[in-house]
C-alpha cells in the first residue's frame, strides 16, 4: 500500500555499526532516557512513566522534534535478561500509528556491535523533501548519535 491509496505511509530501516565501547556502556546510554536530549538531535525530552520489576525503564514519553516533523509518544520497552538486547513498541501517539524497534548488542574484538531495526508508520503521508530530512534526522542519524554518545563516556 502507499500513501496515495490512504495507507499509513511506513518507514523501515534496519543497520548496525561497530562501536568502540562495552556492550554494558552501550546499554547503559541506551537505558539512560534522561539523557536522550543531550545526544540525540531530533528528540527535544524524554521521561520515564514506568519502571520494570527490573528496575529498567519499561514506558518512556519522548517529545521529537525533526524538522517540520512533530510528535509526542509513548514506547513500551522490553528488556532481555542478558542485557544485550532490547525491544520496543509504541503505546500512543499524535503522529504515528505504529512503531517497533530493537537494538542487539555483541561483543566485538573492536567493541561492540550495534544492530538496530525500526520502523514507523505514520498516520499521514510526509511529502518529498519533508520526508527525506525528517528520514535522516529520525531513523539515519540514531546509530551515528549513539555511537558518538557511547563512545565519549
């Protein structure tokens, strides 16, 4: 389906890189929400809801700013026993209809290496330019963000 037969228009993206740090550092920056508008250039707040029987974040509010691309959501997170990996979902949203994401971690003789999967779909269709800039700004800046992050700790 596409944006022009009314279907929520999806935006998947899927790739990894290799980061020069401990799988627990890497984590520790991904678990760390607080701190996301410091790092991370198209998300303006984030706020724990909710805590597992863990102790991890399990529902987070973001507010994200890319571009002419506004949007305040909530994501539902899903953390593995090994600390190598985490999933989540979107609970609500202005904008999205629905998002799923994963980072996995693996140690490295270089460090650690980062798979990240996400895809969005939103609830109207982004034109051209808009949607190219807000692409790069949302889904191609995050591992190159994160990296950056884990790597100056």
């Amino acid at each position: 389906m596409s944006e022009q037969d009314g279907a929520p228009e999806v935006w998947p993206t899927r790739d990894s890189t290799v980061v020069d740090a401990s799988v627990e550092d890497v984590m520790a920056v991904i678990a760390d929400f607080a701190a996301y508008p410091e790092w991370s250039a198209s998300i303006d707040a984030a706020e724990v809801l909710s805590t597992g029987a863990d102790g991890r974040p399990d529902r987070v509010r973001f507010q994200l700013r890319a571009g002419a691309i506004v949007d305040e959501y909530v994501l539902v997170y899903s953390w593995s026993a090994d600390h190598r990996s985490v999933e989540w979902r979107l609970e609500s949203s202005t904008l999205q209809r629905d998002q799923r994401g994963s980072y996995r971690l693996e140690p490295v003789e270089a460090g650690t290496r980062v798979d990240y999967e996400l895809e969005i779909a939103l609830t109207v269709p982004v034109i051209g330019s808009l949607r190219s800039r807000a692409q790069r700004r949302i889904l191609g800046d995050a591992l190159s963000e994160l990296k950056r992050r884990a790597e100056s700790r």
